[in-house]
C-alpha cells in the first residue's frame, strides 16, 4: 500500500488520483488529502469538494 511522501498515512485511491489530477499524472509518489491541501494552501473540503467534482465529470482517475 503506497504513503503519503510527507506524513507516511497510508493512502487511498481517491487521494492518489487526486494527487495525479493537481500534481502530475506520471508522479510515483503522492500526498494525502491533508498534506495536499496544506500545499496548495486550501482547506481539506474544498478538496473533497473537487474531488466529487472530477468524478461527477467522469475523470478516469478515478475509477
């Protein structure tokens, strides 16, 4: 099961695909949801929020 680079949280699917959707496609190492908004600056929710979003629009990373 793959890490958060920062924290060590094991990661889920979603928070990787998340990872690939803002960072880049090709990373091989991610962040979770919460080192992710801490990056970016943003609260956790927004976060979730998009990530909903990418879904609803049918983003295949996250399938």
């Amino acid at each position: 099961m793959k890490e958060c680079l920062k924290c060590q949280k094991p990661l889920s699917k979603d928070e990787i695909g998340l990872h690939k959707k803002l960072i880049n496609r090709a990373c091989t190492e991610f962040m979770c949801m919460d080192c992710l908004a801490e990056h970016f600056s943003v609260s956790k929710e927004l976060l979730i929020q998009k990530l909903s979003e990418f879904k609803s629009q049918g983003c295949l990373l996250f399938k």
